[in-house]
C-alpha cells in the first residue's frame, strides 16, 4: 500500500486562492502549477 505525502502549507494556500476566484491549474509532465485569476472585476 502506497503512502500519499501532503504539503498542508501548499494546501491551504491554494484553497484561499481558489476562494479569492483563482484557479490552480497542473501539468504533471512538467511538474509545474498554473495561476489562473478567473474573474477580472474587482471592486
């Protein structure tokens, strides 16, 4: 049975930007993330 590592910080981080209207995109090939913002109207 394979162990899974999680990186709580990275975690946590992520999650607040998803709720900011960010959107974390990966490409596992290159082993690289993506910050999308989604949504351009700030008040």
């Amino acid at each position: 049975m394979s162990k899974k590592v999680i990186d709580l910080m990275n975690y946590r981080i992520e999650k607040t930007l998803k709720e900011s209207g960010f959107e974390v995109k990966k490409d596992d090939n290159k082993n690289i993330k993506i910050l999308i913002k989604l949504n351009g109207n700030e008040q």
